[in-house]
C-alpha cells in the first residue's frame, strides 16, 4: 500500500530557506567565486554570514561580501560589536553549517593543528561539531594540493570529520592547469543543498535511464521524441543527494550532469539496453525514466535516401520498415537477484489505467504515470504513484521536489 508520507519535508519551499549558512573565506583567487556563492545561497533561501581572513580581505573587500550577504562582515575576534565580545562562539552556536570557501593550504593546516590565531580558524575550532558541521572547498595550485602536506592534513581534515567539496580540476590563474581549483559557485551550491537532503539511500546503488532514445534511419535522418531527460536527470540529482552511488544512462539530451553522479551517454534503445543489462544486477534499484522508441527502422542505411530529381520521376516517399526494440525495464525486471524496478508512464489519456496495465505487463512493483505532452520539456510534472494495491498523486511540484519525493518512496520499499 502507498501510504502518504505525513512528515515529509515541504518541497516547493526555497532549497536552503531557514539555514543559516556561516561562510568562511581565508586567502585565495577563488574569493571571487565567493561572491557569487553568496548570491546563489541567499537566493536559495538561506541567510549567510560572512567571516573574512586578513589574507582574505587582499583578493575581496569585506564591503562587496556584506552588500551581497546584506549583514555585516565579521573579521576580527577582537570585534567590539558583538555585546559579549565572544564572535567566535556566537558565529557558530547560530549556524547550520560552516562552509570555508575558498579554503587555502595554509588555512586547512591550521585547521588540523587547532591553531586559532584568526577569527575564521578560531570559530572553527569553537564551533559544535554535533550542530554546525564543517565543509570545505579548497582552493590551491596544483603542485601545493598534491604535496603530501596537504594531502596529509586533508586526510586528517576528513578524519576529523569535515567534508571536502572539491577541488576541481582545470585551467588555474597561475597559468598551470590540474586539481586544486576551487568548484564554481553552482557546484557548490549543489553540494551544500545536497548535504542537507535526509540520507535515504546511503550506501545503495541506483541505476537511472533517462532521455529519448534516436533510431537513425540514415546518416542525417533518424526518429526521437519530444523527452527533455529533466525529469531523469532530477531522479538521478536526488538519489545521489539521498546518499546513493548512481550511474546515470542517458540518451541525447542536453542537461548538465548531476554532481557525484557518473554518466553514461547512449543513442539508440538497443545502445541503452546493452549499457544498462550488464550493470543492474550491481544495483539495488533502477528507475526507469527514459523515453525509450518502441521501434525502429530495421535497417540503417549507409547514405543519404536522396529524391529522385529526374523529369518524370516518382515522387512516392520511401518506405522505411521498423522493427520493435529491446524493452529494457521488463528485462531489468525479469533478473533474479534484480533491482527493484520502477517505470514510468508517459501517457496522453487515461493515465491509471495505463499505468495499471503496464505495471502487470512489465512485472514490477511501483509505477508513476504522467501525461506526456503535459510535461516533456517542462520544469514541473504531476505524478501518479500505482502500485499493485493502490495509487497516490504527487501533486504539482518542480521535478526535482517530485524526484526526491519519489526517491523517499521508493527507499522506504527497499
Ligand atoms: N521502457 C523501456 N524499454 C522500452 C520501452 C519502455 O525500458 N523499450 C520503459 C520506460 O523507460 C518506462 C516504461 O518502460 O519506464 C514505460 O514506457 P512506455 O513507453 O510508456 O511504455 P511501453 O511499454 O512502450 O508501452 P506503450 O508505448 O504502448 O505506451
């Protein structure tokens, strides 16, 4: 039975309404990011106070921090404004989470020795580690992140029980390119939204599909449908954020990659099956979200089918013969040990009934229906949960919201 979930977080909230985020900025180029961070978190809701290094306040005025985190910027443990003269315990007693960003070599050594001769690393090592976890986001040249010192006190850093966000890799301002650069401002709101989302899936693996599939017909002509892959993408976002290991199969699309999640790009359904039957008996679930073409030409031509321009010529169009496809989620649902499986069901009318017939058809447990046309390409979806004795509608919500809702569903089957 779909039993509604009374104590769900409220989803159409704001990602990060009503987290008090404490960002913490030491010496670095990536300050600049920062910046930017502290607009994304605010917009997602969050309030942020910003804590500033001296090495810091040499790459970004402490006045473009409070203008965009519209509260003023603490530097300073000797700051005569806070009543009890105690900024660093306050700072953290009043936070969610600190977030050091960006976190520069020098600044994660002092925190793995405990030193606090600043106001940053002093309200680190003040702060209660139960209630204000500590996250951060390095941000070095490439040889000072490889050197065994760092990658020592990371190590211990970790051990202590931060969390690392990061380092990314790329082209650095030095000029040199590799890992150390700090994650771009998006990631890492991507990171912090992720880190708050309950931990359904810790430690499973979930296997996705999402996208339309392309049957070429010839090397310029093939046929597809209208799937974006958004609401995939968002199945694939939440798992991960749940706690899950995720592998992402994909058909064309142009979406963004889930962070921490690994992709596997396919054309055809008959590529998408050949990615995914090999993988899923590894998983323990496997959602089913791709608009997969049920035929397709039987041949591929090698050339383009070009008209017959010659006086005379028939004008008849060219026949193409299909032939039907692999169903992949029947034959995921098929394996024993398998996944537990969930389809989806694009439809255009009478959804439950659908729904129901393909829930039996396929031989597995949960199904969620929508109308097609009403959401491909669309940021929000309704959805239909059937299972064998009941269904539930996931009313009107932004995919993402809808996907971690379905993703709390489907964890509390497992
Ligand atoms: N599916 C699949 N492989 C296929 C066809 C569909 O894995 N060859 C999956 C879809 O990803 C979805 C579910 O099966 O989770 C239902 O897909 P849908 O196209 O709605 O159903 P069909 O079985 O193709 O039935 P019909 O086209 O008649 O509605």
């Amino acid at each position: 039975m779909i039993q509604p979930t009374l104590d769900a977080p409220t989803l159409d909230a704001p990602t990060l309404a009503g987290k008090h985020v404490l960002l913490g900025l030491s010496g670095g180029i990536a300050c600049y990011k920062t910046a930017e961070l502290t607009r994304l978190l605010v917009k997602a809701g969050a309030t942020v106070q910003v804590v500033m290094t001296a090495a810091a306040e040499q790459f970004i005025t402490a006045v473009t921090m409070q203008a965009l985190s519209s509260r003023p910027v603490v530097t300073s443990q000797w700051d005569a404004r806070e009543p009890n003269n105690m900024a660093h315990i306050n700072l953290s007693r009043a936070a969610d989470v600190m977030l050091v960003a960006p976190a520069s070599a020098d600044f994660i050594a002092k925190l793995v020795q405990g030193r606090a001769d600043d106001l940053l690393s002093l309200t680190a090592l003040a702060r209660p580690t139960q209630t204000c976890p500590l996250l951060v986001a390095p941000a070095m040249n490439r040889e000072m992140w490889a050197h065994p010192a760092t990658q020592r006190n990371v190590a211990q850093l970790l051990a202590d029980g931060a969390h690392l966000l990061g380092p990314g890799n790329g082209s650095q301002a030095c000029g040199e390119t590799g890992d150390g650069r700090m994650l771009e401002a998006s990631e890492l709101l991507e990171e912090l939204i992720a880190f708050f989302q309950p931990k359904w899936l810790a430690g499973h693996k979930v296997l996705v599909t999402a996208g339309p599939t392309f049957e070429p017909i010839d090397p310029v002509r093939g046929i597809t449908n209208h799937s974006s892959g958004k609401m995939g993408f968002a199945i694939a976002r939440a798992a991960r954020e749940a706690g899950a290991e995720v592998t992402l199969v994909a058909g064309p699309v142009h979406l963004t990659t889930p962070r921490g999640v690994r992709r596997i790009d396919v054309q055809t359904a008959q590529q998408m099956f050949d990615a995914v039957l090999p993988l899923a008996p590894a998983h323990a679930v496997f959602v089913a979200t791709a608009a997969v073409a049920d035929w397709r030409p039987a041949q591929v031509l090698e050339h383009k089918i070009k008209k017959d321009h010659k006086p005379g010529a028939s004008t008849a169009p060219p026949m193409i013969s299909m032939t039907e496809n692999p169903d992949i989620l029947a034959a995921v649902a098929a394996l024993s040990p398998g996944p537990y499986c969930v389809g989806f069901a694009a439809e255009s009318r009478d959804l439950l009934k659908h729904a129901r017939e393909k829930l039996l058809r396929k031989k597995i447990p949960l199904i969620a229906a929508n109308l097609g046309p009403a959401t491909f390409g669309r940021d929000d979806n309704t959805l239909l949960l059937v299972d064998a004795h009941s269904e539930r509608e996931l009313p009107t919500n932004d995919k993402l919201s809808l996907a971690r809702e379905l993703i709390r569903e489907i964890a509390s089957r497992l």
